[in-house]
C-alpha cells in the first residue's frame, strides 16, 4: 500500500490538554446523548465499532509513525521529528490528515493518547481490554492513555474490571460531573445522581486511575446557582479528583437548553454572576488535593487555577480582581478575552494598543446602549463551541 493510502478514523471532539495527544476513535458518538445543555452528537447515533477495526486503526497509526520515521532518517534527521519533518508532512499535499495528526504527536512528543468519542467503558471489559493491551504492544512508550466516560457507566463496572483495564493500559478517565446537586442533574437529563456521581469518581480513583471531572459554571442559571456551586464542591470533596476542569455553559440555538431559554425558564447568567458562582464553588471546596484548570476558551478567567489546598487562596482572589474592576476595565477585558487577545487580567496593562482599540470599540457600542454590545460578546464566545 502507498504510504498516502494510510489512514485511521477519528472522532469529531477532545479536551483541550489532549490537543497533542494521539487520537483513537473506539466508539462513535454518545450512547446517552440526552443531555440539554450538550451540542456535539445531538442528530448522531451512536455505534460501538468491532475491535478488529479498531485494532486495524492502531496498526495503521503505528505504520504512519514508521513512515515518519523513515522519512526522517532520510532526510538526515536519525529518526527525530524536528522542525524540517514537521513542515515536510503537514506542507506534502499527498498526506493525509492522518499523517499530520501523527507527526503533530510525535514532533511535542507526548509519549499520550486519547480514546475517542463520548463514553469507551460502555465497551465491554473484554473488548475494552484486548484494545489497550494491543494499542500498548503497537506502542509501548505511551506514558498516558485516557477516555471520556460517564459516572453511570463508571459505576455498572465492577472494581475489579476497572483494575483490569487500568492494568491493561488505562490512566486516565474524564468525566463530565457537570454539577453535584439532583435537581439540576435531573432538569439537564443528565441520567445520573450526586451519589453515582461520587461511587464513580471513587471507584475510578481506587482501581488506580486519574480522574478528571469537569464542572459547569453557569449551569444552574439565575434560580439554582448557589445550589449548584454548593453541591458541586461537595460531590468533589467526597471524591478528590485528581483534576478539576471547568467548563462555563454556553446556549448555542442547537441544544435543546436553547429552548427553555427562550421560553424564560432558564436564565443564562451574566459574566459577573458566573464569577461570583465560581468564588461561592472555591469556598466550598475543603479538604482535597485536587488540580484545578480553567483551560477552555470559552471561560472568563482562565487564570483560576491552581493546586488545591495551597492555590485556593489565590485563585478565589483572581475572581476578586475581576469583581472589583471598574465597569469600563470590566467591559474592556470582557471584549479583550471574548475576541481571544486577552489571557490574563495583566493583559490590557501589558497591550496598550490593542486595549486603546478595545476602549474605542466598547465605547463606540455602548452609545446606542449596553445590549449591542453585549449581543457582539455572546457571538465571540459562542463561536468556539
């Protein structure tokens, strides 16, 4: 076969800190997929693919990885994917997208991989197992395999299928907990409770794997906001993650979220009201050793983020500096961060040009009232969803 024929399937989604990651499609779309506030497989079915294919998908990444290495050596390079190689393949009309996801990998050498789409642990063990231990022996330097899952799928594995899996190859799991309180996990569809939440995180964490569980900031709207920071820091004090990721809620019109806000009985709350969500839910994270990130582009304040307990402090006064900004610095930074110029509450200091032309911009809209403006802000976030 020609080198250019080589090609393996992937999946449409992964967080943000796998963007270098290998990337293995096991499963197409969610099996739940019921979720209001989610757009990526709404419309899609869901489908479990055979192990033989995915198998032949490993097989095929693991060829490219030669070929890439073989071009390397010839070109002089001894097999390293350097600067030269990188472009050499992502420039080579004849590659494919395969081709570049790989050498993409192995030029920011990761030594990780992430197992696509929704939910992999609805495989069964013995499937999920064969993957793994077949994907390890294909590449046995991988320091990291990870997967989405669901915590109601987590917890119909028993501990000891989540050790074989784990023992097979299987780091780490993330999941989407979203919120901790019941009344909102069930308005939101999300098929499960506070409790299976907890059973899932702690029976992921004693099988020996990393979990990641992501957070929501948004989600209870204008009526259950308190609730739902409360109750979430107190699902993740009884599990202690070992990554705490957030997520702000958005409502693009294809979800079906959309249509109770419409309707008027889901309030997205504003900017300034997500951010004294996110003080109320650090308040009431105690005694855990999480890591928390807020690496989305679609959250205001990228910087809250630190290790538990010692960061806390001082992520809840990055939520502090924001809150106490006068209104106009508010809106600057607002239209700075939306347009994805500004990544820290430092950077209108640090780029005066570009926060002249953002206080020219914001006064400009705001003549004619504050509601263009804050129109042009939701179509900057809602653009990267």
């Amino acid at each position: 076969m020609n080198a250019a024929d080589l090609s393996y399937e992937v999946g449409p989604i992964r967080p943000p800190n796998e963007s270098k990651s290998l990337l293995l499609r096991l499963t197409r779309n969610c099996p739940w997929n019921q979720c209001l506030f989610c757009p990526i497989y709404k419309r899609k079915k869901f489908s479990l693919r055979a192990v033989d294919d995915i198998k032949k998908d490993i097989r095929t990444a693991r060829d490219i990885y030669d070929e890439i290495k073989t071009f390397s050596f010839r070109s002089g390079f001894g097999g390293q994917v350097n600067d030269a190689v990188l472009s050499g393949i992502m420039t080579a009309t004849a590659l494919n997208d395969s081709f570049r996801q790989v050498a993409v990998w192995m030029y920011y050498d990761t030594r990780a991989c992430f197992l696509q789409d929704a939910d992999n642990l609805v495989m069964r063990t013995d499937d999920l197992e064969e993957v793994l231990l077949f994907l390890r022996e294909k590449f046995p330097d991988l320091a990291r395999v990870t997967t989405y899952s669901r915590s109601r799928t987590v917890v119909r594995k028993s501990l000891e299928a989540l050790r074989r899996l784990r023992e097979a190859g299987l780091n780490r799991i993330h999941i989407g907990l979203e919120t901790g309180y019941d009344p909102l996990l069930k308005l939101m569809k999300k098929g499960v409770t506070q409790a299976q939440h907890i059973e899932a995180g702690q029976r992921a964490i004693e099988a020996g794997m990393e979990v990641s569980e992501y957070v929501m900031p948004g989600l209870g709207g204008r009526a259950m906001w308190r609730e739902h920071a409360v109750e979430t820091a107190k699902t993740l004090n009884a599990i202690n993650p070992h990554f705490i990721r957030l997520r702000s809620l958005r409502i693009p019109k294809r979800i079906p979220l959309f249509e109770l806000a419409q309707k008027g009985e889901f309030e997205l709350p504003g900017d300034d009201e997500v951010a004294r969500e996110i003080r109320v839910f650090l308040e009431h994270l105690e005694g855990i050793t999480s890591t928390l990130t807020s690496d989305h582009i679609m959250n205001l304040l990228e910087e809250v983020e630190g290790k538990l307990p010692g960061d806390k402090a001082h992520m809840i006064a990055v939520v502090d500096r924001y809150l106490n900004l006068p209104e106009k610095e508010k809106l600057i930074y607002r239209v700075g961060r939306r347009g994805g110029v500004f990544r820290s509450l430092d950077d209108p200091d640090r780029k005066p040009d570009t926060c002249k032309k953002i206080e020219n911009l914001v006064t400009g809209m705001t003549t004619n009232g504050p509601q263009e403006l804050e129109r042009y802000i939701k179509e900057m976030v809602d653009q990267y969803i």
